[in-house]
C-alpha cells in the first residue's frame, strides 16, 4: 500500500532531513519518494543561512537534497504503520498534514514504455520502477539507501 504525506507547508532542509530519518526508522517503510520544486538556480548567489540546497543525512548516507518537500509518499505493507507516520508527522510538522490513502498506487509499480526507452533492454530491479522523473538523469535524482539488515 501507498501512502501520501502532504504537509500544509513546503518544508525546509532541516525539517525534510528529520522527517526522513525517522520514517525511514520504521521497519515496514520499503520505499520513500519526496516530491516538490525544484531549488531555484540562483540559490547559489544567496547567503548561506537561506540556501536549501544542501547535502542531509539520512539512515546514514549522504543525499543531496535538489527540491523542497512539498510531498512524501511512503510504500507500506502493513496499515497499523499509518498510526507511527502520523506519530513522526506530528512531531516534526507542526503546522499540520494530511495523510492520504484514497489511491491505491502513489508509486508506480509496473514497467511502462518510458522504462523501456530510458532504460532500453537492460533488466531494471523492481525497486526501481516508478522512482524516476523520465526527463531526467537517474543518477541525478534517485538515491538508494539501504536500511541494516
């Protein structure tokens, strides 16, 4: 099952970097995306405390984060989870959210033409299906974290 986090703001680095951390937490979380804009690219030009764009931590491993956090949505297996997001939620997005459950699929989970010609004959692994923008570079926008074993 697919789940949707929509916070009621678009959240900052710092927030995404915590927020990310703790669902990832979770034992039953098999895949997270985040979804937003993109940072603009004069960001550079700006003082350093209002730059977004920036390296954060999650599980461990370095992720460049390349939009702000306008969605998250999360690939569960068990609807119990949805109580402990709710509980990650709360406590990091105080200005309120909605989880939503209404589709059955956020993430798509089926290989599609576009797979075929952005990836051509070459076997693509299932967790992949679905994390990527088509237009884009893969290596630019998808980060594989591994959680312990």
């Amino acid at each position: 099952m697919d789940i949707e986090i929509f916070p009621y703001r678009v959240l900052g680095s710092d927030t995404t970097e915590k927020l990310l951390n703790d669902l990832e937490s979770l034992d039953d979380v098999k895949r997270t995306v985040i979804h937003g804009p993109r940072f603009p690219k004069g960001e550079a030009t700006l003082p350093e405390k209002y730059r977004e764009r920036r390296v954060i931590q999650v599980n461990g491993e370095d992720v460049v984060l390349q939009v702000k956090t306008a969605r998250i949505f999360l690939e569960i297996t068990m609807e119990s989870t949805i109580k402990d997001v709710e509980e990650i939620c709360e406590r990091h997005i105080p200005y309120g959210f909605d989880i939503n459950q209404d589709r059955s699929n956020y993430i798509r989970k089926q290989k599609t033409v576009t797979d075929k010609i952005k990836y051509g004959d070459s076997e693509l692994p299932d967790d992949l299906v679905g994390m990527t923008d088509q237009y884009s570079k893969f290596d630019d926008h998808v980060n594989i974290i591994k959680k312990d074993d």
